[in-house]
C-alpha cells in the first residue's frame, strides 16, 4: 500500500473511532501534504449535500444561519474521499469525508486570535424523496 494511502487508511479508521477531532484533523495536516501522488490525484468537485451539511452544522455552532464563501473541494474518486476548505460565517473551515463509509469531520476556526477549533463529525445520508430539511442529530461526540 503506498505511504498517501496507508495514512488515509488511519486517517478513516481514526474517524469513525476517535474520541477527539483534534487528532483526525493533525493527522490530515501533519501529513498527507508529503505525498506527492496524494495532492496530484485530487480534481475539482462540487457537493450540495456537503455544503448543507456545513451550514446546518454551522447554525448549530453560531446559532444563527451560516453563509458559506468560497467553498472548494477537491475530489479523489478511487479513494472516495473529498477534502476541501471554505469561510463560514467569515471563520476559516475545512471538511474531510469518506463518501463509502459516508462519515466526515468538519473543522472550524471559530476564533482566529486564539486559534480555537472546533470539530463537527458528520454522515449525509442523502433522502431519495428529499421530502425534509436536513437536520443535525446531535449525539455522543457530535460536536466538540
């Protein structure tokens, strides 16, 4: 397995499990920016599930609707994963999902002076009859 996609292995395995974001997030940071053939293989994308999914967590957060700006994502189709960054409600945000195991972690620098994040896991299970606004269903280590 070569050195990306052996840390995106960890990088899934630490999401669905990992009792603190802080450790996906650094993980994600700290080292898939050394493998060349990790930054070559990610196209642009374009996801209305994924952005909705970042305003609701965003009115969660804020407690007031969100406004996502310059949301860019960045796709690799034979790894299914989608990275991307974007300004929500003027704070600095990035997004990480798995789209087959249908589980990400959205980051929020919610006070740019003092650096404090804060971590939002996420699944986006898309409704064939789209019949209801998304909801966030908070529970055990929704938000931190």
């Amino acid at each position: 397995m070569s050195g990306y996609k052996q840390k995106l292995k960890e990088l899934k395995d630490l999401l669905v499990s990992a009792g603190d974001f802080s450790t996906i997030h650094k993980l994600f940071f700290d080292s898939m920016d050394t493998h060349r053939e990790f930054l070559d293989l990610g196209k642009p994308a374009k996801s209305d599930f994924l952005e909705e999914a970042l305003k609701i967590i965003g009115r969660d957060i804020f407690r007031k609707d969100c406004t996502i700006m310059d949301f860019r994502l960045l796709k690799l189709k034979r790894d299914r994963f989608i990275h991307g960054v974007g300004i929500m409600n003027g704070c600095l945000t990035t997004i990480l999902y798995f789209d087959d195991i249908d589980v990400g972690l959205a980051a929020i620098n919610t006070d740019f002076a003092s650096g404090r994040m804060t971590f939002a896991r996420l699944s986006c299970i898309v409704r064939k009859d789209n019949t209801s606004t998304p909801t966030l269903v908070p529970g055990n280590g929704t938000v931190q």
